[in-house]
C-alpha cells in the first residue's frame, strides 16, 4: 500500500553542527524565574544580532554559533537593560564546544532548524513569519467568507530525524479565520475574555484583555514618553489607515500574548478578532480546505525553493523532492484483529463468541457483551415537553427490549419548569431507591426556554451526583428523533458503560500489558485538576477512575501518583487474584520532569509487588504529522486520506497511529485527519506495539458508537477533568466506579 507522510527527508544524513555552550548566570536582581531572564534576555540579543541564541534550560547555558563573540552578546544583552547599560546583565561561568547533530540535544537542533527555515522565507519578500509559531502565511490575498470574515492560508511545519539521521521536514497547510473589520469597528461588546486577535500588521496571535484606562492620544513611559498613535505611527504600521482619522480621545485597548501574562496596551485598529470555524458557514468552509493533492503540491513548491535558496545546518542539505514514506509502515487491522470486537457469546443454542469489526454491527445483530434483565429509571421533563417525551421513551423502550432489557419506571415522571431554579433542585429530592437511572430531558442553547443562568443539564447533574445517581440527558433535537438509530446506539452504549455494564470488549490485544492508566491535566480561571482514568486488562474492563485538585501551574504531585498507582494494583489483584506485572501508562501530550522522577522512584518500590515491566507513553494530539495515499489512476496519480488502522515509526522514540481515517474527521469529510503521535518515554516495548496498543484502546469507547480519535485511557482521563472543572463533579475522587461523566 501506497501510504506516504506529508514530509520530505534530507537526502544526506545531518553532519555535526558546532555550536558554542556558555554556562551563565544573571547578575541583575530578579523576583522571577532566573531561566525566564535568561531566555529572555538571549531572546532580545538574537533580535539585535541577527543572530541564532537559545537557552539550554536544563544547564542554563547559552547556546550560539561559534564565529560569534561573546563581547557582542553580553553588550546587546545589557541593552535590554536601559538602566544598567554599562554593566553586565549575565556572568559567563564557563564554555565549551558542543555539536547539536549530539542525539541528546535534539530539542535545541530542532529550534536551530526552525530558525533556518524562517530566515529563507523572511528573506523572500514576505512579511507574514511567524517564527514563534512556526507560520509562513501566503501573500496570497485572503478569500471572503459571507462578506464578514476571510480565511487566510499559512503553511506550518516543524523538523525530526530518522533512525538513520537524516532530518524530517513535516508540513501542512491550514487557514486562519478572521472579521473582515477592525476591533473598533467590529464591536468592543461582542467580546469575551480571552477571545483571540490577530494584529493587522503581521498576523501575530493575542488574546483580549479589556479596555484600558488611558487613551490612544495620552504619552506612555513604557513608549519612551510616546503615545500609541505616534508610536505605532512611526514603527509604519499605520500605512493602510489614515492618521488624521483616528481620534486621540479614543480609550486604547488591552490585550496579552500568548504564552505571557504582562498586558499590552494597543490600538484597536490594529486588531482583528478571530473567528474558530464553528462560528462560521459550514458549507463555505468546505470549499476553501486544501485537498490533498493540493497541500502536496504547495509543500512541493516550498521545498523546491528551500533546496534552491540554501538551507544550512552544519552542512547545506538538501531535502528530496518527494514525500517520505515512512518506515515499518503497518496496518493493524489484519488477521483476527480485522473484526476484533467480541460482543459476546450468541445464545444457548449457538454457544458462539460474535466478532465485528465496527460496533454498529454487533448493534445491527442485536448483541451485548454485558446487560442486565431490567433497568429502573425516574424521567424529569419540561411540563410542555410531555406528550413528546412520552413518545420518545416508549421508541427506547422498545429498543432496549430487542437487547433483552426491560427499561422499567421506577416511579412516576415528574415535571419541571427550566426557569425555576429551586423547582430544578426540588424534582431531585426524594427520588425511590429503587431507580438506577434517571433520564432528564433538558432545553439547550437553542431553545426559548433556556436560561443559561438556571442551566438544568449543570443543575441536574451535580444535584444526581450527590445522590450516587448516573444521568441520561436528552435534549429536544434528540427527543424529536424517536427511533433513530444512530442517536439509540450512543445512548444504550453509554447507558450501559454508566451502570457499569461492558457492551464489548476486544478479542486481543498486541503486547503483553495486563493494565492500562491515562493521566490528564485541566485547568480553567486558574484551577488546575489532575485526572486518571483506568483500563484494567488486556481487553478493555474500566474499572476506577480518581481526580485530584491541583495549583495552577502544578504537574500530578508525589502523593496523587502514587494514590492512582497504588489503587490500581490493588484493584488488579482483586479483581485477577493475580499480581500486575506489565503496566503501560499514557500521558495525554507531555511528562513533566517531575511526574518522571516520581514514576522512576514509584516503579522501584512497585517491583516489590510483582511488577516487571513499566511503559511510560505520551499521546500527543497536537502535532502536524499528516498521512496521504496515493492513488494511481488511468495513468494520473492522485491523493487521498486513507483509512484508519495504519501506524509507522516516525522517529526511534515516536510513531504515529491513524485512530481515524477517510471520511471520519469533524471539520469535513474532505479534511486531513489528524492522526495521534505516540511517544515512548519509558520501557522496551516496541513502538509500534504501543501505537498498536492506542488504536485498539480507541475502539473500546462503550459511551459512543461514533469514531473516537482518543485512546479510552486519555479520552476519559480528559473528560473527567472538564467535567470536573464545570463544577458538575467532586474535585478530589479516590477510586470511583461509577462513569457519571460518561
């Protein structure tokens, strides 16, 4: 099979790139973190010097070309300092000669890259590099949406090397959604905190702030005794607007970077709020996303002018001019893994185990691994909704009772009105014990009914919670579709998974790992919650999940580790009678230094009850990798997403696994997917064995009948934390069964 990624190889292995590596240290008084000085004192020297700097965080060393001296780095560092010109910001406390090709200094190579590969393009007459955020945007003029937004392309891109040390250049191609109006003209009230911004001039990303207390006329310190007209003024961003039309009694705006937490004050004019495509015409954006054919042909283009301007690191490289394809390329779904989804034995009469590929078919042959007799539900409904909701739960009903399950009362329906809060609290009270369910049919934002003040779905689900009681929410858009079967299918699996019930399980699963954990973290207005979810064997059971309130900022502490840990041996031998010696635990994105340190030490004390064998693996969402097909017709090649169920070795530690694939993302059927990239941190097994291990852990999903690109063990950990940060689950859980956020 024809599977290629969108990245192009160096046609010769990387040489040795000589750097110099100065140990420092700041000399001038901080309160904060003395490497933020550093970096951002190297960050304001390369902008004087033209030059590449970094800062090596983990030895606090500055890191430059040779050939430039240090005399000229400590004098343009000390520039940053207007009152302390004349003396040296930084001590220098040794040096020495280091070669970033060094395996062990790959982040720091990857930054030089990139610096490399911006300087080309900035050196192409085009203004629009952002090299912060690795974008090139065309100079192409944008296209109009709808007459009030424009979608302008940029192409992303980011580097590896492979086994053999040759350097991968990755790309892709996306579009930046912004008003056709500036900030003063789109409407200062149509914001919400932290709504994102583009400047006008050069495409850089900010976040709103609020109105600021001085005007666009009034001199500010910081501007060297300038205002903000004059100095914007003189840097020519106000080419394209006339001064003389802008009034100095205007209020100026505050906004922050990304990534930083000093405020800005700046000129509304200067401002485009961004759109996300959710709030833009579907059928419009549809037409403007880059088919593949066409993002190979553009990342073709740019390569031909990489290779034709010069692209140096340590030696001038090359990059082939056709896409990489991509080492042990596999597809997973092979052999008795093609239907690898065991819904259970078929009746007495035909004692057979019934294998699918995909759940709509064991949903189609009306079969469960896992179901009660008999479910007790209580139903709360808007009084206006009833003759409708009657209708709805007759259709479920009898759905449920193809499946062998009677869905029984447990009491009568009760009636409330969505704009009585305390009524909405009162419908919860005294509910029977014998109901194990509670459907509660809700208005949403859509309807005339609801009060996003009141909210019922936020109401009722923190007021069940504290009664021990999973929920079923139904909205009107689903209550007016009795007997659809894609909207039963999502709502019996997860009605299932809540109660505690598998409705399939995989048939087998690759390695040897007896137990999964997925570790999350959330945050929001600053509340940060750690989260984990649990896949106990090798073939799919949930069997706990646990969260834990944390600090802004904070990773999983000591304690919380070894609480998550410690309760899923404990729940494994209970539940195996056997000891758990092979463990894989997946991070969503990125193990902090010291979530690593406190599993190395965690792992030595684990060894003494029985466990052999440790895999740490991050999954990581946001990445550029991009898989296309290629497709060879009457003589034409052409490009297409292909399926899912395929992975490959991107670089020795990472591999990338296609969850989903053609015709399965959400922006569009047209659209790249997006597939997940697996990085080992930790352990010997095999790294296809482990991205093997992510696809079949995304098919597991009992809440959904739907395509998930997520494996269960990091999709749940995350839902537990958004949920939790909503308010409508408890911040701190010790081992709960029970899926209320399912």
């Amino acid at each position: 099979m024809s599977i290629y990624e969108l990245s192009f190889r160096s046609t010769q292995p990387l040489g040795a790139v000589a750097m110099s590596c100065d140990r420092l240290r700041p000399l001038t008084p901080s309160d904060g973190d003395p490497i933020q000085d550093l970096r951002r004192l190297a960050s304001q020297a390369r902008y004087h010097l033209k030059h590449w700097l970094e800062i090596d965080t983990s030895r606090a060393a500055l890191v430059y070309p040779p050939h430039l001296a240090w005399d000229r780095i400590a004098g343009s560092m000390a520039r940053g300092y207007r009152s302390q010109a004349s003396q040296a910001v930084v001590e220098r406390l040794d040096t020495e000669p280091i070669d970033l090709a060094d395996p062990i200094r790959s982040s720091l190579l990857f930054k030089f890259c990139n610096y490399q590969f911006n300087g080309i393009f900035k050196a192409m007459r085009s203004s629009h590099v952002l090299e912060a955020r690795k974008r090139i945007y065309s100079l192409d003029p944008p296209k109009i949406i709808d007459n009030s937004a424009e979608a302008l392309l940029y192409m992303t891109f980011d580097f590896n090397r492979d086994r053999e040390g040759h350097l991968i250049l990755v790309m892709d191609f996306a579009h930046e959604y912004r008003s056709r109006q500036s900030l003063d003209r789109w409407g200062l009230g149509n914001l919400k905190p932290r709504h994102r911004l583009s400047q006008t001039y050069d495409h850089k990303g900010c976040e709103w702030v609020g109105m600021a207390d001085i005007t666009i006329g009034e001199r500010v310190a910081e501007l060297g005794n300038r205002s903000l007209l004059d100095y914007h003024q003189e840097k020519g961003y106000l080419k394209n607007i006339n001064p003389d039309r802008l009034d100095p009694q205007q209020r100026a705006v505050k906004i922050r970077y990304f990534n930083q937490t000093k405020e800005i004050l700046h000129l509304p004019q200067l401002l485009q709020p961004l759109y996300d495509r959710s709030d833009l015409n579907k059928k419009t954006l549809d037409t403007l996303i880059c088919s593949l054919t066409q993002k190979i042909e553009k990342a073709q283009k740019a390569i031909a002018a990489v290779n034709a301007k010069g692209f140096y690191c340590g030696d001038r490289l090359y990059f082939e001019p056709s896409l990489r394809h991509p080492p042990r390329l596999t597809t997973f779904v092979q052999g008795d893994r093609q239907r690898n989804l065991d819904f259970g034995v078929d009746g007495a009469t035909h004692p057979q185990h019934r294998y699918y590929a995909e759940p709509w078919q064991g949903w189609n042959d009306q079969h469960l691994l896992q179901k009660p007799d008999r479910i007790r539900t209580q139903v709360l409904y808007p009084e206006a909704w009833e003759p409708r909701m009657k209708r709805y739960m007759q259709k479920l009903r009898e759905t449920f009772l193809k499946f062998d399950i009677d869905l029984s009362p447990a009491g009568e329906s009760r009636a409330y009105n969505p704009q009585d809060a305390m009524g909405l609290q009162r419908v919860c009270q005294g509910l029977p014990d014998a109901c194990q369910l509670v459907f509660a049919f809700v208005p949403d934002s859509r309807d005339r009914s609801y009060n996003p003040h009141i909210d019922p779905y936020k109401t009722f689900k923190r007021q069940l919670h504290r009664a021990k009681l999973p929920s079923q929410m139904v909205t009107q858009d689903t209550m007016n579709q009795p007997g659809n079967s894609g909207r039963d299918q999502n709502v019996v699996f997860g009605i299932l998974v809540k109660l505690g019930y598998l409705p399939w399980q995989l048939r087998s699963m690759p390695g040897t790992a007896q137990a999964f954990v997925g570790l999350d973290l959330g945050t929001k207005e600053g509340r940060t919650v750690g989260a984990s979810a649990f896949v106990v064997d090798a073939h799919g059971q949930v069997i706990g999940w646990s969260s834990v309130s944390l600090q802004t900022g904070e990773t999983f502490s000591d304690d919380s580790l070894r609480q998550i840990l410690r309760g899923l041996f404990q729940e494994f031998e209970l539940r195996t009678g056997n000891p758990l010696e092979h463990l894989v635990i997946h991070r969503d994105g990125t193990f902090k230094t010291r979530e690593l340190a406190t599993l190395k030490a965690l792992e030595a004390e684990l060894r003494t009850q029985g466990l052999q064998r440790l895999d740490l693996v991050e999954v990581v969402k946001q990445h550029l990798v991009r898989a296309a097909q290629r497709v060879e017709k009457n003589g034409t090649t052409t490009w297409e997403n292909p399926h899912r169920g395929w992975g490959w070795e991107h670089s020795p530690q990472e591999a990338i696994v296609l969850t989903t694939g053609k015709n399965e993302t959400k922006i569009s059927r047209h659209a790249s997917p997006k597939p997940l990239l697996i990085r080992r941190r930790q352990g010997d097994t095999d790294l296809l064995v482990l991205a093997e291990q992510v696809y079949w852990l995304s098919k597991i999903h009992g809440g959904s009948s739907q395509t998930i690109r997520l494996p269960i063990t990091t999709y749940y950990a995350d839902r537990i934390a958004e949920v939790t940060l909503q308010g409508l689950l408890p911040p701190d859980v010790q081992r709960e069964h029970c899926l209320y956020f399912v």
